[in-house]
C-alpha cells in the first residue's frame, strides 16, 4: 500500500522452518517483524504513511522521524540480494568490529560473532536495536580498531534516508 502511495518502501525477509501438525515448512517470515523502512521527505507531512491501514505510526523521538544510517539498510539490501540466508539475532553493542575482505560481501562492517563452531557476521539497525546474522568465513574478514574505518558501500544518489514505520 506504501508503493502504492508512491512511497518507496523495504520489508526484508528470512526463511524459517514451522511445524504445522506432521510437518514441517519453510515460510518467508519480516527479518524485522512488525516494521517496515520507508523512504520519504521528513519534512512532508506524515500523513500519507499513518493513514495507511496497518501502521501504527512513525519510528522517531516524539514527532521527528528519525532516518536510519543508508550504510545499515544497504549492507542488508547486498546479503538478501546475493541470496545469502539472514536470521534475526540479538541486537549487541558488544564484540571485535570487522570488515568483509574478500567475496559479495565485500566493504561490509559488523560484529564478529562465534557461536560453537559456527562464524556469523551481525548487521545491525542501530534505531530498532535488532541486528541480523549470517554465516561467514572467518577467513573472509579482518578486524577493525575501535574507531573502525570507512564504510565502502556504494550509496544509492541523491536519495532520501530511509526511516522505520511501526507496523
């Protein structure tokens, strides 16, 4: 319905297995549940987005919508786009920050986590405090000083940043 509106609009999704009675079935299933990033003029009234059925309202402080980092929505945008299989993670502040050296994902940063004998690179959506991993080879990345480098990202143009809306 965003598109619709002529909104330029973003749901991410992930594979996940569900057990109806006997058996089981992968489904598609939001990365994000109960949200979807929208992109439009902060300075536009809001009323095309709230009037649409099923948002709650607008992801902000008070009544300024607040844009989440293009760098976040597109290294999101480049994993789902290569095929790669995301699953929604616990979003940390915590752990070594890397850089993806060597394959698609290359010039992407996140949070190096190691879980049994599984690697997964975390990218996170600050504003939402959600974060999404997969799995990488540790080979593929090298670490970050605390003050981190610059993202190597290729931006869209002139485009507006895109904002969360509360679904």
């Amino acid at each position: 319905m965003l598109r619709a509106k002529g909104l330029e609009s973003f749901l991410p999704f992930c594979r996940s297995s569900r057990q109806w009675a006997q058996r089981i079935s992968e489904i598609e299933v939001p990365l994000f549940p109960r949200y979807v990033f929208c992109r439009f003029d902060p300075g536009s009234p809001g009323a095309p987005i709230v009037t649409t059925p099923g948002v709650i309202g607008i992801v902000g402080f008070g009544r300024n919508p607040v844009p989440i980092e293009e760098r976040e929505i597109e290294a999101i945008r480049c994993v789902l786009d290569n095929g790669l299989a995301a699953q929604p993670w616990k979003y940390t502040h915590s752990g070594q920050r890397v850089r993806v050296e060597y394959g698609v994902l290359a010039g992407l940063e996140g949070i190096y986590v190691t879980t049994m004998k599984n690697h997964h690179l975390l990218l996170s959506v600050s504003i939402l405090q959600r974060s999404v991993a997969i799995q990488i080879d540790e080979s593929c990345v090298v670490p970050l000083s605390p003050q981190g480098l610059p993202v190597a990202i290729r931006a869209r143009g002139n485009m507006l940043p895109l904002s969360p809306v509360r679904l």
